[in-house]
C-alpha cells in the first residue's frame, strides 16, 4: 500500500489559482467581490438616490423654518388712463408714477404652526390729475383744469397669524419627512443585507464549482493511473482483456465529467461576474477560505436582538405612525378650525421724505375666521373609521412580523447545529473514502478487484469530498444568514449596525 499526502482543499484552490494567474485570471475574495458590487448594484445605486432626495428634502424643510429675508422692488411704473367721473358726469385724465419696495421678515414658529411677520413698505408717488370743468364766471364756456401731487409714503408693521383648534401642519409634515429619510436609511442598509447574501451565494457557487472542477481533475489522474495499471498487466498477459475495455471507457467518462464540470465553471462564472459588475470577458477566480470553526451562537441573544434591531420592524412601525398622521389629517377634514391674524403698525406719508413719520397713522388690524361644519352625511366619520381599519391593519402586520422573525431565527440555529454535526459526518466519510479506495487501489495493483469495481470506490470518495465541500459551504451561508435575521455577527460578537438607527418610539 503506498502512502499519500492528501492537500487540503484550499491549498488545492491556491495552488490551481497560480497556475491560472499567469494566464490573465484575476483573484477576487468575498470582500473584494462585496466592493465591486456595492459599487455597481443599481439597486444600491437607487437607494443612495432615495436616501439623498429624502435627506436633502429634510434639510430644505428645517431651513424653512428658519427667518426668512425678501426684499421685493418695483423700480418704476407709469400709467396714463382716461376715466370718468359718474358723480360729475364728466371725463378726466389721471397720469401717475411711482416707486417703491417693501422688505419683510417672516419667522414660523414651529411649536405653535404661528408665523411672525414684519413688513416695511416705502414708497414714492407723482399724480397729476387733469379735466374739464365749465368755467364758473361763464357757464357756457368749458375749461383745462389739473392738478399735481408728489408724495413720499412708508408703512412698518409686525404681524402674526395664528390656526387655531386644528393640528400643527409644520410639525406634522417635519416628522413624516424625519420618518421618511429613517426609512430611506433602512432601505439602504436592507439593500446591501441583500446584496451581501446575493454575492456569497453566487460566491461560493464559483467556489464550489472551481473545487468540483479540481476533483473531476484528481479523479481523472487517478483514472489514468487505474488505466495505465490494466494496460500493461493486458500487455503482460495476466489480466483478461475485457478489463482493459472497461479502464478505456472509465476512463473517457473521467474525462467526459471533467469536460461537465469545465462548462458549469464557465457557466456560473459568467453568471456571478454579471451580478457583480464585472465585464463578462473579463476572466476571474474565486479563492476562499471555507475552514469551518464552530461559531457560539446564543439563540435569545439572537431573538431579542432581532426584535430590537430588525430594520423590517422598524418601517412597520412607521407604517403606524405614518397612519396616525393620515388619522390626524382626515379628521380634520370637517372640523371646527378658525384663524388669527394681528398685525400693528404706523404709516405715514409727506411731500418732503425727511417728514414721513411727522403726523404718523396707527394701523391695527385684528380679525378672526372660523369654519363651523354642519353636515356632511357621515362623510367624515366614514373616512376616520377608515383610517383607523389601515392603522388596525398595521399593527397586526407588525405583530405578526415580530413571530416570523422568531420563527425564521429558530429554524437557522436549528439548521446551524445540524450542519456543524453533517461537517463532522462528511469529514468522516471522506476520511473513510479515501481509505477505502487506496486500500482498494492496492487490491486492484494484485489484480483482486475489477476496474468497474475500483471505479465506484473512485466515485464514493469524490462525492464524499464534494459533500464535505457543499456542508462546509453551507454553513458558512447559514451563519451569513443568521447574521442578516439577528443584525448580529455571533463570529465577532457585536452588533451588525449601529442600534442608534433603530430606535423604537413608542
């Protein structure tokens, strides 16, 4: 029996990788392959669009809250009309000119929905007004008559407008826009959970068909040397020939399935580099480490981390508050509200611009404006109750959400536990595979087994190897996917995103 040196897979990997580099093949790992899809996902892309609109859309509502500063102007304006007069039943014509701005600050006053306002007014203005009137020393006769005036006029008052007996709109329309950018941030992070799971199943799929490609290659060597082997015991004489027959046509499908097992490589190749952004001609190579070191995993650590930080149940309850401020807008649809507006101020006006505020005007102005609802034939009471099915609705679907998560989060730490046990199972059998076959190689050297025979201990050790291959594989993926149910990675033992983003108001 001839002793051999079984390489680990990975070195196997490697090893296949320097072979091929030369060749033009570029080597891509996990994290550089999660780099370049970020970087190219459109889904990603969108996303970040989403996030930016929502974050500049909230910034553009707080700067609105903030003094505003006008100045309108009206540098000049002419007119010349020809009007009548129906107290005089007579026509004259009325030529003006003026000039003026006026410049105002208005401040909104968040807590209240109130806006202050102060307005400055100042203005210029010529009128001449000139007609025809008959002449008083002799009515038959008719005469031109016109007059001037130029003034200088200038009008300061402070103001405020108040709703009143409704809801603050400013404050109700800050915090859907708050709620809006938190949910374009859970957008965003969901999306590259997503894509993260995306690119390590397409990953590991290259992985494992790189790794099956290396075995139809062992399993072609070890072919040949079964092959070479009855060929010259055929040629010797001491073997009959039917098992030469038998070693050619083992041999031609060991070559067959490594032909398979080349276009499937090829395949998913293809396939991985579109879903990352790589050119398709572009050629690489998968090189990952699939070592499977038992991860602690605390299944209530899991649960309760998930039910405190799962993004999904975060944007369910935004869902309900989003319905309580459509509640809030539907019942006030048809109810009682009114209006306050105040303003005070002096106007004046003279000849003479140094003279305008010498005999000054007050100018109070105060009003209130109600709107009483009388009937509206159930309409509203019809849309509250609505509204408030749509909130019923969301908290149920929040409720039910938090018991899938549970559920899914039992079902991963039960599969993770069962698949650290099918990782010991499957070493074991490859162990006793490969044992199996030099044992049985050895026979077939003394000519004690057919080639058919050595040729199905040949395939029991190639799918025991890729059985351990696909259980270390999935468990990596099961760990990823427990990682993305619990927003925990249990491999670091910290939190997968900050908890800050995720704070449940209540």
């Amino acid at each position: 029996m001839y002793k051999r040196i079984v390489l680990p897979l990975f070195c196997i990997c490697l090893s296949t990788w320097y072979c091929n580099h030369a060749n033009g093949q570029s080597l891509i790992t996990l994290e550089k392959a999660m780099e370049i899809a970020g970087q190219n996902s459109p889904e990603i892309q969108q996303s970040l669009l989403n996030l930016e609109r929502y974050k500049e859309s909230l910034n553009a509502t707080k700067a609105s809250l903030k003094s505003k500063f006008q100045f309108d102007v009206n540098p000049f304006y002419y007119s010349n009309n020809r009007k009548y007069d129906e107290s005089n039943s007579k026509w004259y014509t009325l030529e003006t000119t003026r000039s003026g701005g006026t410049f105002s600050i208005i401040q909104p006053f968040l807590p209240t929905d109130a806006t202050f306002s102060l307005k400055n007014d100042f203005g210029w203005s010529k009128n001449y007004n000139e007609g025809v009137i008959k002449d008083p020393l002799d009515p038959t006769k008719s005469m031109l008559v016109g007059s001037s005036t130029e003034r200088f006029s200038n009008s300061l008052s402070i103001g405020i407008t108040q709703p009143l007996f409704t809801y603050n709109k400013r404050k109700l329309e800050l915090k859907g826009l708050e709620l809006d950018y938190e949910n374009a941030n859970l957008n965003y992070t969901m999306q590259m959970l997503n894509l993260e799971k995306g690119v390590s199943q397409y990953f590991y799929q290259v992985y494992m068909a790189q790794m099956s490609l290396s075995i139809a290659k062992d399993e072609l060597e070890k072919t040949q040397q079964s092959y070479e082997i009855i060929s010259n015991k055929v040629n010797a004489g001491l073997t009959a020939k039917e098992q030469f027959y038998q070693a050619e046509l083992n041999l031609m499908n060991a070559k067959s399935a490594l032909q398979n097992r080349e276009v499937e490589l090829e395949n998913i190749k293809d396939e991985f580099k579109n879903y990352i952004g790589i050119a398709i001609k572009d050629e690489v190579m998968t090189l990952a480490d699939i070592t499977v070191t038992p991860t602690n995993v605390d299944l209530a650590i899991a649960v309760q981390h998930a039910l405190e930080s799962r993004m999904e149940l975060r944007q369910k309850q935004i869902d309900i508050e989003n319905s309580q401020f459509d509640l809030i807008k539907t019942k006030s649809l048809n109810e009682f509200k009114g209006d306050l507006n105040l303003s005070v101020g002096l106007f004046g006006e003279n000849q003479k611009f140094p003279n305008t505020y010498e005999n000054p005007t007050k100018s109070p102005n105060v009003s209130f404006t109600f709107t009483i609802p009388i009937f509206d034939w159930g309409e509203n009471k019809s849309r509250i109750k609505a509204q408030q099915a749509v909130m019923k609705s969301s908290v149920l679907n929040l409720e039910n959400q938090k018991n899938q998560i549970e559920l899914n989060i039992r079902k991963v730490f039960r599969n993770i536990q069962n698949l650290l046990n099918q990782i010991d199972i499957a070493k074991q059998n490859e162990k006793n595979a490969q044992l199996t076959y030099e044992i049985n190689l050895e026979r077939y050297r003394n000519g004690d087994l057919t080639s058919m025979d050595l040729k199905l201990y040949q395939n029991q050790l190639s799918e025991k190897k890729t059985s351990l291959l696909q259980a270390q594989i999935n468990y990596k993926l099961e760990i990823l996917n427990l990682k993305i149910q619990s927003l925990y990675d249990f491999e670091k033992n910290q939190p997968l995103v900050p908890s800050a983003l995720f704070i449940n108001q209540k």
